[in-house]
C-alpha cells in the first residue's frame, strides 16, 4: 500500500516501488551511540533538530544582519537556506540512485519524495497537473502537508507573513534537479506559518518558474491575495538565471565571433597572450587554432615594429584609442600584411580581456605604397623639368646680355 506519497492513480505503481527501494534502504539503519554514530545502508547520518534549521535559524540571521533591515535579514536567511538544502537534496539523490541502481529519470524522481517522509522533511502531495518533463518545459506542482519548517513555527508560537520552507523548496529541487539532470528551482506560494491551509510549491526551471506560478494563480484568483508575498529564492534562482543568460551570450559571442569574415584575437591584458583566435584569424595566420592560443602579440607582428605595435595595444588596453591603423602583420611563413586593428574590452569571468578585429588592407596599402611611388616620380619629373626651365631662361638671358655687348662693340658696328 502506498502511504508515503500521495499521487494520481496512473503513477501510484512507479511510487509504490519506489517506496519499495526507499523502504529497504531504510531498513538497514544502524544506531551506536557509544561511537557517537548512525548508520544508514553503509552510510553515515546525523539527527538535526528541525526547529534548528527553521525558525531559530532566521532568528539568530535576524540579529546577525539587524543593522541591513528584518526584510533584508529574511531574504539571506531564506537563500542560505534554500542554497544549502538544494545542494544535499543533489547530493542524496546521486547517492541513492548510485546505492539503489536507479537510471531511468522518473524512477530517481519517484524516490524523493518517498525520501522525504523517511527522513523527517514531509509527506509529499503531488498534484495530476505536473508535468515532470527533461526539459526547460518541467513543472512540478506540489503539496507538503507536514512540511517541518512551518511545523516548527507552529510549534514555536511564531507566525510568519512570508512563506517560510525554504529547505523543502531547495532539497525537493535539488533531488529533482539531479534526478532529471536539467536546473530546477521551486517556489513556496502557501504556506501554514503565515495562516494558510497548505503548504504549496511550484517547481520547475528558473526562467519559466515564474510566468508558471502566474498561469497558476490566475487559473485560481482566489489563492492571489494569500499567495502575495512567495518569493523566487533570491540568490539560487538570480544566480541560475545570470548563468543561463551568461551562456546564452557566450553562446552569440562564440557564434559571431566564429562566423566573422575578419580575423578575431582575444589577448590576456596583462601578459598580451592570445586565448582564443576565431577562423578567419587562423587562416589570415596560417596557424591552427590549438597553435594560436600558444602565441602572444610579440610572435605576430616584424620585430622591428613590435615597439609601435605594443604601444598601440596598450592605447587600445586603456580605451585610448578604438583602431590602430596600418599595422604589419606577420604570418607564419614569415610574410607580412597589413590590417587596421579594431578593439574592444571583454570581461569573461571577471578578467578583462582585449578583442581585436583584423581588417587585412593589403590591398589598400599596396594601392597606397603605389600612389606614393607615382607621386615621388612626377615630383621628381616636376622637379627635373622646372630645373631644365630655369636653366633655359638662365640660357636665354645670357644670350641677351651677350647681344648687348655686342651692340656696344665698335667693331660689330662696322
């Protein structure tokens, strides 16, 4: 008989068998308080007072960050507390599907919840509409009737405004989370430490929770008063989404950056060491991309140039100057181009990096090294004929003052 889960009739025998492994598991507990220890299926455990982790916690986080505000104060209690029991739900669950077996993903799901309730956290109500899918698409919707945070209030006389379980939040995630092995997060939006029947929860991946649990209390406008003040764990889920949206823009960096027709170098600042090259770059070089990443600005550039060069990278470095122009560059064969260096700062994991775009001018230049060769020649062909001019006009005012002396001689007149 099922009695540790409550589920719709068409999943009650996967959960029965997982009660089944979790029961076995289970059984095999060991006590020897003249070591001090308690043994579960070859593992060790510990007992942990609930009150603990729960309403004496946020009392003595309270006091530590009195001066940042109650508000502020119950917004680091509730994320420790969700990041923590997140970590030991993964971390249990890897190990009971390890210990027991377990590969297929809702074989490792239909165990948690059955954990849960042999541990003391809660019994857990799933409801019909869940959709446990491996994907961004997941949603979880779910009740903890005797979930220990809120009874540990209750317990304590206390009564609360905000949803309080926290820990349920993050260890029921965390054990989902590694069972289907996509990022969930979950979200307490009823809880009895504030006055409510139940303790609700929605789980599902941090960039759909929310539009989720709006879609949920619309459908039920009665619960949107009292689901008012549920909150999205702070740190975990801003962390979760920083990190998808981290990703997301790596992934159109990596995408650009690869698919751009000029060359692309990504340079350390400090010891001006490439750590990425993009195609174009490659083949601009003559260098494979496992032997860019070994090379720094001094190995690309005439060493007779390398002074003007780390100048301007440097200028570029301190936003100085966007583009160094007409800069040579050398190949591997050893043959030199020229390109116009466009540059950018890069922050990647908080170490700034220098982006620079190699547009080749060659052709330009060569257009320009010509345009110059003609010049200096019609300058010189000026010069030349503007010489043979004055000397002409030098010629002809010689022979002038030589016909006036003759007209002055009295021989000549004769």
């Amino acid at each position: 008989m099922l009695n540790t889960v409550k589920v719709s009739k068409e999943f009650e025998s996967l959960f029965q068998k997982a009660q089944e492994y979790v029961g076995k598991y289970f059984k095999e507990m060991k006590q020897d308080e003249t070591k001090g220890t308690i043994e579960i299926f070859s593992q060790r455990y510990i007992l942990v007072r609930a009150a603990a982790m729960s309403v004496e916690f946020f009392e003595i986080i309270k006091d530590l960050y009195k001066e940042a505000g109650e508000d502020e104060a119950n917004k680091i209690a509730r994320s420790l507390l969700f990041d923590l029991a997140h970590a030991i739900g993964k971390a249990d669950a890897k190990n009971f599907h390890e210990k027991m077996g377990l590969k297929d993903p809702i074989a490792k799901l239909s165990a948690g919840p059955v954990h849960l309730a042999y541990t003391g956290w809660a019994f857990v109500d799933i409801f019909p509409e869940s959709k446990p899918s491996p994907d961004e698409n997941y949603y979880l919707i779910y009740d903890h009737p005797q979930a220990f945070e809120a009874d540990s209030w209750k317990a304590a006389g206390k009564k609360s405004d905000f949803p309080i379980c926290v820990m349920n939040s993050g260890y029921s995630s965390g054990w989902c989370e590694e069972s289907f092995g996509i990022t969930l997060v979950a979200s307490e939006i009823l809880c009895r430490a504030k006055g409510d029947d139940c303790c609700r929860f929605i789980m599902a991946h941090p960039l759909k929770i929310e539009g989720y649990i709006k879609d949920y209390l619309a459908q039920n406008p009665e619960l949107s008063k009292q689901a008012s003040k549920y909150e999205i764990p702070g740190f975990f889920a801003e962390r979760r989404r920083a990190e998808e949206k981290t990703k997301e823009a790596e992934q159109k960096f990596r995408t650009i950056f690869d698919g751009a027709f000029d060359g692309m170098l990504l340079a350390d600042l400090k010891g001006k060491k490439f750590v990425d090259g993009n195609r174009a770059i490659c083949e601009m070089l003559g260098y494979s991309p496992e032997e860019i990443i070994s090379l720094g600005v001094e190995d690309i550039h005439p060493e007779k140039d390398l002074p003007f060069v780390i100048e301007q990278f440097e200028k570029q470095a301190r936003r100085e100057i966007a583009v160094a122009g007409s800069l040579p560059v050398k190949r591997k064969d050893g043959t030199v181009f020229y390109a116009d260096v466009s540059s950018a700062l890069i922050n990647i994991s908080g170490k700034d990096y220098l982006l620079g775009l190699f547009h080749d001018i060659t052709k330009r230049k060569r257009a320009e090294l010509e345009l110059e060769r003609k010049v200096k020649e019609l300058k010189e062909f000026y010069d030349l004929a503007i010489g043979r001019e004055n000397k002409m006009i030098d010629l002809e005012k010689e022979i002038d003052s030589l016909r006036k002396e003759l007209g002055r001689s009295p021989k000549y007149k004769q």
